[in-house]
C-alpha cells in the first residue's frame, strides 16, 4: 500500500492521523519548547548574573556556546542508542537530566562552574532533536512527515516567545526571595518542568505504533504500511562521506547556526545596549522577533511546499538576513529601529533554517540520507559554539556589539552564496 495523500478524496488515514496530531505533536512541543529555552536563559540571566559573579563577556560568550560542544560530541552515541533502549526512556532520560542540570545553575559561582554546567547540559541534551525527528519517522508516512516536523520546531520560535517575557518577570519578582538572586530562580523555576516532563514521557509515549495501547488494530495496521521502509544498499552512507555537496551544506547549515544562536544569547544585551535598561520591558521586546519567526517558518515552509523549490527559498532570506544584521549596525542608538532590524533578521534567519531541512532529502535518501543528516547536523550545530563565542570576544575586545553583528552578517551571506553552490538532483514523484 503506497502512502495515503493527506489530501486525497475520503483518505481513510485523515481520523487516525488527526488522533496521533493531538495525542504526540502538542507533547512533543512542550518537550522541545523547554530543551529551546533553557538552552539559551543564559542570556536573561546574564543580566544579573555577570555582575553578580564578576563574568567578562567572553567568559560568558564561551560558557554560553560551550553548550553546544556537549551536545556535538554525544549526539552520535545517544541517537544509536535510541532504537535500543526505545524513544520513551531515551526521552526522559534527557528530559529529567537536562531539567536537573538546568535548575542546577542556581549553584554556579565561578567562570568554570558555569563552563562546567553548559558542558554537561548539551551532553545531556544530547540527539534529543534527531532523535525526535526519528521517532516522529515511526508514526508519519513521507506525505506527512514534512508538516510533523515543522509543527516540532515551530517549538524553538515559541520558546523565544515565551522566553523572554517570563525569564524577566521571574528575574525581577522573585529576586531577593530566599536569599536567592533572580537569576537563579529563573533557572531553577525554568529547569523543574522538564523533570515533570520526562516523568510524563513514560506514560504518554510509545516506543512504536504496535506498543500503543490507544490504536486498535486496524489503526496499527494502516501505520505500519503508511511508514513501510524502502529497501536501499548497505554501502549507500559511503557515498555520502564522498559528496563535496553535503559537506557543503554541512558549513551552510553552520553559516545558518551561527548567527541564530549570537542572537538567542545575545539579543537582551543587544537590547539593553539601546537603552532598554526596564528587565520587564526588556523581555518583551526580546519575544518581537521570535512571533515574527513563527509566522515566516510557516509562510516559508507552506511556499517552497507549493512551488517544489528550495534553493532560493533558503538561500534569499539568508541574505536578507545579513542585510538586516547589517542594517542594525547603522540603526545604533535608535531602539525601535534596532527592534525591527533584528526582528527582520531573527525571522529571515529562521525561514533559512526551516526551507535548509528539505534540501538534504534531494541530494539522499534512505539510510544514506539518516547519515547524510546526522553528518550535516554535527557539523553545522558547532555553529552554535563559535557564535556566541566569537561575539562575546569581540565585545570584550572593543567594548561594542558592532563588530559582532558584522560577522555574524557575514556568516549569514556565507550560508546564502554556499546554498546557492549545491546543485540539487530533484527526485521524482
């Protein structure tokens, strides 16, 4: 049986696929929600946090990216590891450990606690993204996996959302309460509800549509031919670690991740160098930009969905990424400018990240195309390291966020010229 169309007249996978929409996407949301935010609360917390700790900015900056080191090293093990152990333990292990080790940076006191702490949060949020993106293969045949996964990380958008707000209001309400300063109950009240989640995980997932008690047998029957895999040669991966191509798009998704996450972490400071001193006033205005990206990942997505083309759907919001980052260098001093500059390019940056994971899939497919991602994903997410880095030195070298925004800009061209080398052997239908 071929995969059912969602869109075919009387499809009679439309109930059954509406049942599991409702009963795994809004967990998984909540799930990869949190893994978002308390990967990048740091930069609330840095408000208070380097002051009362005496941090440089490049301390910071490297603590916040060492995050990412973790994650890189120990993604591998933990994604071949899944299919053992099952995606409902793997999942809350890295729920409960990751939710410990967030609400565990209350303890932090010294620049190599806190590069300790980021370490072993990204060890132990290790593969979670990959991982879900592989469970998610398990119940969603290829005609509705695309729109699962963007559902998924629509996820990282929302924590910024909800980031932002709720970080300065716990920060500023709850300071002094204890004896414990905001910024520590901002990562204890932030890093608690991951350990309720991965305690749910063992009751609300399964491992695998036969496991799940809620389908009956026809349902389990329908899933299990809509996600049938397809036969392919057992040396196809070599071919993949042969192909300039993918490591092309290896840097460009680096390119992409690079100025993301400067921004995740740096944006309250890029905000309260205009003169937004208010915490409160401040977490607002750090979500603008993040509403702005849920509504272009969705618009970005459904467009190259209905014209069949990547390339430039990626690779022009890139540059009009740069363009903007560019353009907030200019906008100095002018708060509202500086907003809607940054808000540009947090949603340009977004739409190239969303539009990036459609293109692996046309060059590979199989299990060639599971290594070709994964090969991809290690390499671009060290992006996520050298950003906030890079940016934290170069404040701490001249004392101002422009030269870190040039290069990030400069990263962001970079993913657009590279997106535009890769030729794309389009697969027929």
């Amino acid at each position: 049986m071929s995969a059912i169309h969602p869109s075919a007249a009387g499809d009679p996978a439309s109930a059954l696929y509406s049942k599991l929409n409702w009963r795994l996407l809004p967990f998984l949301v909540a799930c990869y929600m949190f893994a978002y935010l308390d990967r990048v609360n740091v930069g609330f917390a840095k408000l208070q946090m380097q002051t009362d700790l005496g941090f440089s900015d490049a301390a910071y900056g490297v603590g916040a990216g060492i995050f990412f080191i973790g994650y890189v090293l120990f993604e591998l093990p933990s994604n071949l590891m899944l299919p053992k152990v099952g995606a409902r333990r793997t999942f809350s292990r890295i729920l409960v450990l990751w939710g410990i080790t967030s609400a565990c940076m209350l303890f932090v006191r010294s620049v190599p606690a806190f590069y300790a702490m980021r370490f072993l949060l990204g060890v132990f949020e290790a593969g979670f993204a990959p991982g879900m993106i592989y469970y998610l293969s398990c119940w969603y045949g290829p005609a509705r996996m695309a729109r699962a996964i963007a559902l998924v990380f629509v996820a990282g958008p929302l924590g910024g959302i909800v980031g932002g707000p709720v970080s300065a209001w716990l920060m500023t309400s709850l300071s002094g309460v204890g004896g414990l300063a905001g910024w520590q109950w901002m990562f204890l009240v932030e890093g608690l509800p991951c350990i309720a989640l991965g305690l749910l995980t063992l009751r609300v997932l399964s491992d695998r549509p036969e496991q799940a008690r809620w389908l009956n047998d026809d349902e389990k029957l329908l899933l299990g031919r809509e996600t049938a895999p397809t036969e392919h040669r057992a040396d196809s991966f070599k071919a993949v670690l042969k192909s300039p191509r993918v490591y092309v798009l290896a840097f460009a998704y680096f390119s992409i991740i690079f100025p993301i996450y400067a921004i995740s972490f740096w944006l309250p400071t890029l905000l309260k160098e205009q003169g937004v001193s208010d915490t409160i006033r401040l977490g607002w205005y750090s979500a603008i930009p993040y509403v702005a990206a849920a509504v272009c990942m969705y618009l970005a997505g459904r467009s190259s969905d209905r014209v069949g083309e990547r390339r430039y759907h990626c690779a022009i919001p890139a540059l009009g990424a740069a363009i903007c980052l560019i353009a907030a260098i200019f906008a100095d001093g002018n708060v509202t400018l500086t907003l809607v500059a940054l808000t540009l390019g947090t949603a340009c940056l977004w739409m190239a990240y969303t539009v990036f994971w459609a293109i692996p899939s046309q060059l590979v497919e199989g299990t060639a195309a599971a290594g070709g991602i994964a090969l991809i994903n290690t390499v671009g997410l060290s992006g996520g390291f050298w950003g906030p880095a890079v940016v934290g030195w170069a404040k701490a070298s001249t004392g101002s966020m422009h030269t870190g925004l040039f290069v990030m800009a400069g990263a962001a061209a970079l993913a657009a010229i590279l997106i535009m080398t890769v030729k794309l052997t389009l697969k027929q239908d």
